[in-house]
C-alpha cells in the first residue's frame, strides 16, 4: 500500500500521451513520480500516432514507439499503451478516452497527465470540452510555462479545479488538480536540434533511446558527414 496517506494501492488508470519523439528523461522521471504519489501499480505512456496539432515529425510511429519501449523496458511502474500507434484514426485524445472509458467501466477513475505546455493548449484540442466528462486531468509544471490562462482556460480551470488528491482518486472522472515534481527542464526539441547539430543527447534520454538515435540515424544524425 503506498500512496495517500496508507490507502490501499489504488485502481486508477493514469496515463500520459505524447509525440515522444524522443521521449526522454523529463518525461520518464514525471511519469515515475506520478506513479509513486498516486500510488498506482503503473503510469502508461502512450504514443501518439499522426500528430493532429504539428507537422509530422521526421521518425515513423513506430519508431517513436520503439523508443518508448527501450525507456521503460528495465523500470515495471511504467508501462507502454500502443493504442494509438495501433489506431488507424489520428490520434485525437477524446476517440483514446473514449475507448479507454470503455474498457475500464464507468466508475474506475481515468487521469490524464499533461504538461503545463499542453494544458495551456488543450482549447485546441477535438472536442476538449468532452474530456473533462471522461477523465481527470492532472497537469504537471514545466520549466519555462506559467500559469496564465487565457480567458477560457481560466474559467475551464475554476469549474474543475481541486488541491484534493483523495477527491480525485474517489471519482471516475471531472476533476483538474495541478501537481509540482521535479522540474526537469528537457523536451524533445531540444534533444533533436542537438542530434542535428552532431551533438550528444546523452543524459537527457536514457541510453538505450540514444544508441536507438544513432542505430537508424534519426533527426538528421551524421547528415552532413
Ligand atoms: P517537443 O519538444 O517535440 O514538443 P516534448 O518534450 O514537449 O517534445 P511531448 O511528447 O510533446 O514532449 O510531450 C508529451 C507530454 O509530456 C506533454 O504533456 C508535455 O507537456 C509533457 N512533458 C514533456 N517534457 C516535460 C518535462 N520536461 N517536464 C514535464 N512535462 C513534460
Ligand atoms: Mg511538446
């Protein structure tokens, strides 16, 4: 039993999306942290499939995916969900929700984890006024992204908003709570400008994510050369 305050491991299904091209370090050490505040057996990672929001990035799904597999293949409290990847409909977060809700009923409760970067932008999303009826959203801070809502998102926020961990974890969905972690100041842009300029990511992402890059000569590796 770990968690809140010695309460049984709890039956939530705690999930993060993403590009993750690649994923890296800020993103396995905010899945990790989540999973042993929630106190949930596993936080899953889900890689997007066609990006609606974004131009299609240089690497395949697949290979977006493998990477997600390395990452996480030595650590049991993160799992790899491949439904999107799977999917042959763009990734839109309401149709991933929606197959999700299904499969875990209608009383487990379903969070979502954003970055701050990605809350900001959730008015942009298919249908986001939908989401909050299907899961909990729990944004995490990110280094160089500060809270300051736009009118909407501001009035999105106060409707849902809650400090409550127990509150969330005792309902199926509707709730958005915000949670500080470590700040790790890492994102994937970073990694593939420093790949595209013959510069090593190493630290940034795991190894094996790495020694991936470099294998299939990703984001322009050795391009020049
Ligand atoms: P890119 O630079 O290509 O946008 P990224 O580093 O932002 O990549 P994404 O795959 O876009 O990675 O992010 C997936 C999710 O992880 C988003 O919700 C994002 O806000 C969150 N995230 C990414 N990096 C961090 C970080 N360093 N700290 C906290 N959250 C992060
Ligand atoms: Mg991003």
């Amino acid at each position: 039993a770990r968690g809140v305050e010695g309460a049984d491991a709890c039956d939530a299904y705690v999930f993060m999306g993403g590009t993750f091209d690649p994923i890296h370090h800020g993103h396995l050490r905010t899945a990790l942290e989540l999973q042993q505040w929630l106190g949930v057996d596993q936080v899953w990672l889900v890689p997007s499939r066609t990006p609606p929001h974004r131009d299609a990035p240089g690497t395949t799904s697949e290979q977006r995916l493998e990477m997600v597999r390395l990452a996480v293949a030595d650590e049991p409290a993160l799992g790899v969900d491949d439904r999107e990847v799977r999917s042959d409909r763009p990734s839109y977060s309401l149709l991933t929700l929606r197959s999700l809700r299904q499969e875990l009923g209608a009383e487990r409760p379903l969070c979502m984890v954003l970055g701050m970067d990605a809350y900001l932008g959730l008015p942009s999303w298919h249908g986001w006024e939908e989401l909050i009826g299907l899961c909990h959203i729990i944004v995490v801070r990110r280094p160089g992204y500060i809270y300051e809502p736009q009118a909407t998102m501001g009035r999105f926020t106060r409707a849902h908003e809650t400090t409550s961990l127990a509150a969330v974890l005792g309902m199926p969905c509707g709730r958005v709570l915000m949670h500080e972690l470590t700040p790790l100041s890492i994102s994937a842009t970073q990694i593939r400008q420093l790949v595209a300029r013959g510069l090593s990511p190493r630290y940034l992402c795991p190894d094996p994510v790495w020694h991936y890059i470099q294998q299939h000569r990703l984001y322009g590796l050795n391009e020049g050369s």
